[in-house]
C-alpha cells in the first residue's frame, strides 16, 4: 500500500515537471517571438502590421484601436459602442488593451461589423465576439465566408490568403442598412470589388458643438492571385460593375474624414503627425479625400484591366 507521504511526493514530483514544462513552452515562445513582444506572426506582413499603435481619438465618440498597419476602430455611446473590423486574430488581445486604455470595455461592445472578410481584417472578429458577446452583422457574401467556410473560391486572392475563424452567429444587412446603439447612426453601403462582399460605413461623430461625416472605406484595389482576371472571371463575372458601383459612392459620399481599412492607404499617419504639430485647420479633415481615393482606385482598375486585354491579345 503507498503512503500518504508517497503520495504527496509523487504528487509533488508532477507539479514540477508540469511547472517546469511550462517555463519551458514559455521560453520556446519567446524565442519565435524574439525581442519585439509581438504575436507570433501568421503571414509574412502580419508582424509589420501587427506593430503596437498607441490608440487615440479621431473626432468626438470615433477612437482608432487597431494595431499600426490595420485599422479598427471604435465609436462609443453611454448605452453601448461599436467596432469597426477586428485585423488579424493575433491582434485581439491589442485592441482589447487599447478599447480598456481608452477609458471603455470591451464588455460594452454592442455590434462588430466588418469591411471584408479577409483574414488582415475579419481574422480577429471571432475572438473579439467571444469577448464582447457583440452582435456581428456582414453583408450576405461575407455572412457565408464567416460562418462557413473562412475563405471563398470566388475571391480574387484565392490561393493566396488563408481563411479566417469561423464565427457563430453573423447577421446578415443590406445595403442602405441603418444601425443605431445609443446616439450612434450607423449606415452600411455595399461595395464589392476587392472582395463580393465589401462593405463601407458612414456615420457622424460630434466634437465641441459641430459634426462632421466620417467614412469607413473599405478597400478599393483590383489585386487578385496570378490567375484571377477582373475583366472576365467566370467566379467574379461582374467584378468591373462592381468596381464601378464603389466608386461612384465614394464620389458622392459626405466625407469629411476618411478612413481606410489599411491606414496608410488614406495618409493617416501622416494627418495624425500634422495634428500633433498643432497644424490648423484640423488636417484630419480632407472634404476631398474620398473623392481623390475614388479616382486612384479608378485609375488602378483601369491599369490592371489594359495589362489583362494586353496579355488576351497576345
């Protein structure tokens, strides 16, 4: 018969090897990581966009609380906020830190929505549910990749993007579609190209008695994997319609302050510097930046279809 003084010691001998298995897988971690304290990274540009961005207020209730290279951004209400996109998985436990720094919980999420369901900007939206028990509403072709199968063979970087963590529930809007947590209005506009589901957002936000239209553009460019074509995919038959569709809403969109999915894609940094050089009027506000991005992703999809009819003709 064994002992009770046997077993303590066995008892205590398992404790060691666990604690000690432990400090072990810890110490592995840190060395994938190495010295930046960053997540281990999932693609090859995750870790640059991953860099940790202080947060910060854009204009009135509207907060940036993404990472440095992906947007996410919060709007907040006494009666609950919303989030807008949720960047990698790696980088949910950032914004959560960032939504908490800034004064509010991520508890009091009310609704996720999302601009397209890729992996750099839907990869976190799972998690950040399970945090928030957030409603998550998606355009229809978004609510199938989310809930199904996390990548769609129909997207034009198929092969080259890996899918996202499904998520359980995901209601499905449409376009037009009107949202409202407290005093937050919250307009959805489809506006495929990039992806059949793209989604943009508008809203207003208040700051010292005036408001101002804000924009959530959700990406524009015509990049696809090597053996994808815009001008006539037969699993994307109108992607050049669509196109079309997107620009003519950035174009007559109210657009005090653009926002991108990916920051730099509206010179957001740079606005941000150009503020806290105290350069007046509030550089934030650019009443053509919708227009000129509208124009540039124009130009691009004019580009890539004459590269398409040059290689047809050859």
């Amino acid at each position: 018969m064994v002992s009770s003084f046997e077993k303590a010691m066995k008892l205590s001998n398992f404790h060691a090897r666990s604690f000690l298995l432990s400090v072990l897988l810890l110490a592995m971690t840190a060395a994938v990581r190495g010295q930046t304290n960053q997540p281990i990274s999932s693609c090859d540009q995750c870790a640059e966009w991953n860099k940790e961005q202080e947060p910060f207020r854009i204009y009135g209730n509207t907060y940036y609380v993404g990472p440095h290279g992906l947007s996410s951004v919060l709007i907040t209400s006494p009666e609950g906020h919303v989030l807008l996109d949720g960047a990698l998985s790696e980088s949910v436990s950032q914004i959560v830190a960032h939504i908490r720094s800034l004064g509010f919980r991520i508890e009091d999420v009310k609704l996720i929505v999302n601009s397209h369901v890729h992996y750099d900007h839907a990869g976190g939206i799972a998690g950040l549910q399970r945090l928030s028990g957030a409603k998550v509403a998606a355009s229809p072709w978004s609510v199938e990749v989310m809930t199904k199968s996390g990548v769609s063979p129909a997207d034009p970087q198929f092969g080259l993007i890996r899918p996202i963590d499904r998520i359980d529930r995901v209601s499905t809007l449409h376009d037009g579609q009107v949202f409202r947590i407290g005093n937050i209005t919250l307009t959805a506009h489809l506006t495929p190209g990039h992806t059949q589901g793209g989604t943009s957002w508008t809203w207003q936000s208040c700051q010292d008695g005036h408001c101002v239209n804000l924009v959530y553009a959700d990406s524009m460019t015509s990049v696809s994997a090597d053996d994808f074509r815009f001008s006539d995919s037969p699993k994307y038959p109108h992607a050049v319609k669509d196109f079309e569709k997107s620009f003519a809403f950035l174009r007559a969109a109210p657009c005090d302050i653009l926002l991108t999915t990916h920051p730099d894609a509206s010179g957001l940094w740079n606005r941000v510097e150009d503020r806290r050089r105290g350069v007046q009027p509030d550089p934030m506000v650019a009443t053509n930046a919708c227009k000129e991005l509208a124009e540039r992703s124009a130009e691009q999809l004019r580009r890539r279809l004459a590269a398409e009819a040059k290689e047809s003709a050859k």
